[in-house]
C-alpha cells in the first residue's frame, strides 16, 4: 500500500491517476493547508491520521513531519495483517519554496530543477506498519519558482513491456519534458511514456502527482 500526504502551500496543480492506489481527496484544510492524500487505502482524512486533536494542535504537528508518519503507524499497524505494510510520503511546501518532506519507504519523490537536474528524495525511515517502533526523519531543500516536484507509485516504475522490462526511474526520468511546461503537460508525459513502453497494457496503478513551485 502506498500513502502520498499532506502539502501545506503547494499549489496542487496536476493529479493524474488510475483507480488503486486513487486519489482521494484533493483541496483545502481549514486555515489554507492544501493536501492530496493518495492510496489504496479507504482514505483517512488528516482527522484520523492525528485523531481526537483539534485543528490548531493538527496543523502543529505538521510541522513534526515524523510524528505525523508515527501516527499513521500506530493507526495502520493493528489494521494490517501481519504480512502487509503501507510506504508514505508526507510533507509541506511553503510559499518561499521550503519544501520539507518524510518519506516512509515510498518511491523517491523527485524534484525537478529549473536547470533540468533531478534530485531524488529517498527513504528517511522504514515502511509504515511493519515494525514494531520506528522513528522517521525529514528532509528540506528549497524550490525556486517554476522547478516541480513529482510523486508517482511503484506501479509507474515497475510497468513492464512485453519482454518484461521495466519502465524504471531511468524510463520516468528520460519523460521529462526538456523544456519548462505546466504540470499537467509534465503528468501527461510520464502517462505517455509509460504506455508507450508497455504498449498500453496496466497490470498495476498508475498515479502521478506534479506539483509547481510558484507557477501552473
């Protein structure tokens, strides 16, 4: 299973997907917090997530990205059978461009530069729900306007063409567009790709989240 989280100021300007994991939600928490919660999961709001909190004390904690994952594990766990576990991804980015994030064993999100350089986000701590005790740790970097960042699920590297080879990141790398584009031209591409490579067949989902710093 597979979570893509809360974002505080992003400007949510592409979501592209396929049925599991769906897209769930998309829009305005109360206070102006943007999020799109991602998964295969029966969507929880931010609510269950941080239950029994008020707002004010939710909208802290976001600024505790690893408490927020150490919730949705003491959520997820009891809910899970023992041979499953769920990867996340949750974080903010800020009007200036901070962007901070925790990702819990999900595909590395990736952040496309206005230069044409990506850097990746790796895993900052395990998968949720597979562990007794875990601790996760987050990352900021800084976004200047128009640079991208890009969530995808494992179902967008791991297709595979009718040989078996799989798109891979190097497949989701070589779709970005040279040149700056919007969002949706950026989503677009991937899904373009993709089914170019397996000739148009799904064995899995196939969801992309663009998200531009400071423009569409």
């Amino acid at each position: 299973m597979n979570l893509t989280g809360m974002l505080h100021g992003a400007r949510l300007l592409q979501l592209a997907g396929f049925p599991t994991p769906e897209i769930l939600g998309a829009g305005d928490q109360d206070e102006g917090w943007a999020y799109v919660l991602m998964s295969r999961l029966h969507g929880a709001p931010l609510d269950r997530v941080l239950p029994g909190e008020p707002r004010p004390a939710q909208e802290r904690a976001m600024d505790e990205l690893g408490e927020v994952v150490a919730r949705l594990h003491a959520l997820l766990r009891p809910l899970l059978p023992p041979n499953r576990f769920a990867t996340a991804v949750v974080g903010w980015l800020a009007d200036d461009g901070t962007l901070r994030v925790t990702n819990a064993g999900h595909c590395p999100p990736l952040v496309v530069r206005t230069d044409g350089s990506v850097d990746e986000i790796p895993s900052t701590g395990p998968a949720v729900a597979i562990l007794p005790s875990s601790r996760w740790q987050s990352t900021t970097m800084a976004l200047v306007a128009g640079e991208m960042l890009v969530l995808y699920s494992d179902g967008v590297i791991e297709s595979a063409s009718a040989d078996g080879g799989e798109f891979g990141t190097r497949g989701l790398l070589r779709a970005l567009p040279p040149d700056a584009c919007r969002s949706r031209q950026v989503a677009g591409a991937i899904v373009e790709a993709v089914d170019c490579h397996t000739g148009g067949r799904r064995e899995d989902d196939l969801t992309v989240v663009v998200i531009r710093a400071g423009g569409n």
